[in-house]
C-alpha cells in the first residue's frame, strides 16, 4: 500500500485519495460510516467525495447496501502504471508463451464500463486471425475476457451493471438477455473459464479465464480467440488449464509491482 505525503491535508485531491486508501485497504465493499470514522470527517463531505469518484469510474457504488469499492477506470489506470513500471517485458514474454503453446491470438483485457478494453495482445502467426490493436474496446457480454470478469465481480455489483445494460445482438448467438446472460456467466464461474462461441463474430470462438488477486478478486483477464475449425469445444478444457498457469503468473509479475 503507498502512502501520499500530505502536503496539504485539507485539498480537495488529498481528501479523495484519502478516500480511496481507505477503499482499497478493505477486502470488501465499504460503507461512507466507515469511511468518515477512519478519515474523521463528516458523513456530508465523504458523500460528496465518494460521488465525485463514482462518476468518473474509480469508484463503484452498490446502492442496495450503500457501500463502495474500486471502480473499473481505477483498476485500469492501476494495471497501466504496473505494467509499464518495467513490468512489460515479462507480461508480453508470458503472453507469448501461452501464444507459443496454444498456437491462437491471446490478449489481456479490463473491464471499462460494458466493454473489455484490451491493454496488451500478442498475435499469432497462423492465419486466418482478426487483427486487433491494444487499446480495442469490445462490447464485455459477447467476449470471452469480457464474460470472465463479469462473472468474477461481485453478484450485486454485475446485478447493476447488467440490469440497464442492452445486450446488442452482433450474430444469431449473442446472449441478448440480461436473465439468460446471468445464469451463462454463473455455469462459467463454476467451470472456472469463459467461453465465447461465435457471439461476436461468426466463425470466432473464444476462452478467457481471470487474473486473480491474493483475496480472489479479478485483476483482468487473459483470453484466447481463434477460427471455430481451429478453436474447438473438444479442446476448451486444454486450452483454459494453460491460461489459468499464465494467468496466474501475470498475477504475480503485477504483485511483484506493487
């Protein structure tokens, strides 16, 4: 955990990263009561902080419980600053290996809002593949990345982002109901990886596993994708074990980091 030196205590930035410390220190979402009672402020002026941090993505908010946690653009940002703190070198190498092994496109993505942003791929060499640039946002309920970490957020918390969300068809495959997508994403968390078969573009299937943390929570995801001829159901199970191990070991370069 970092300490900011606090060269003016009563800012408006200090009393928001203060905030965010707090957050962050807590393996569960957090209530403002206990926010104000560690940072000794009143429960009106946290409010307004924590509004402020929900609105631009670094914090969350679960309203049926009033408690808050990191937000999507924050776990993002974080990821960035890890990886280009001379961690990129080993991210790729690992990705690459994974890529060597499996013989397929793969990719570490995030959740930003509804899309699963892509922070780093490594392409393969076979041919046909979809050519893809970091920084590519891809709708989150029809990707594999995108459906691994949806599933690994917390129920209340996936509730609220699903419930207003409109799940686009891009094929005769993609899972359009909020319902339908909640019980696909909890038969995948218990499996242990995500699969995307043709669900945003015919002919693609994908498999996508999450990065995990020490306390079991979703960092990012690692995630395949290929031609189906090529990508098979039969072989899922193969290719998800050999993510899982990468997914672990970017797991600890970022711990590594931090």
């Amino acid at each position: 955990m970092w300490t900011v030196e606090k060269k003016n205590p009563g800012s408006a930035l200090e009393k928001a990263l203060s905030v965010l410390e707090v957050i962050i220190d807590q393996p569960q979402p957090v209530g403002l009561p206990d926010i104000a009672g560690r940072l000794a402020m009143s429960r009106q002026a946290v409010h307004r902080l924590l509004q402020q941090l929900v609105e631009n993505g670094l914090v969350v908010r679960d309203p049926s419980r009033d408690r808050f946690a990191i937000g999507p653009r924050f776990s993002k940002m974080a990821l960035e600053v890890l990886q280009s703190a001379n961690k990129g070198a080993p991210i790729r190498a690992t990705i690459q290996k994974v890529v060597d092994e499996i013989g397929e496109t793969c990719n570490v993505g995030v959740l930003e809002g509804r899309d699963f942003v892509y922070l780093e791929r490594v392409e393969t060499t076979r041919m046909p593949r979809i050519y893809l640039e970091t920084g590519s946002r891809l709708p989150a309920h029809c990707t594999s990345g995108g459906k691994a970490l949806l599933a690994w957020l917390p129920a209340r918390a996936r509730f609220n982002l699903l419930k207003p969300m409109d799940l686009k068809p891009f094929t005769s495959h993609t899972i359009t109901s909020a319902k339908a997508l909640e019980k696909n994403l909890q038969t995948l968390k218990c499996r242990g990886y995500a699969i995307s078969t043709q669900e945003f573009a015919y002919g693609i299937v994908g498999i996508g596993v999450p990065i995990l943390d020490s306390e079991g929570a979703a960092l990012a995801a690692l995630a395949l994708h290929g031609p189906i001829g090529r990508v098979t159901l039969e072989r899922a199970p193969e290719y998800a074990e050999k993510l899982m191990a990468a997914a672990s070991r970017l797991a600890e370069i970022w711990d590594e980091g931090s």
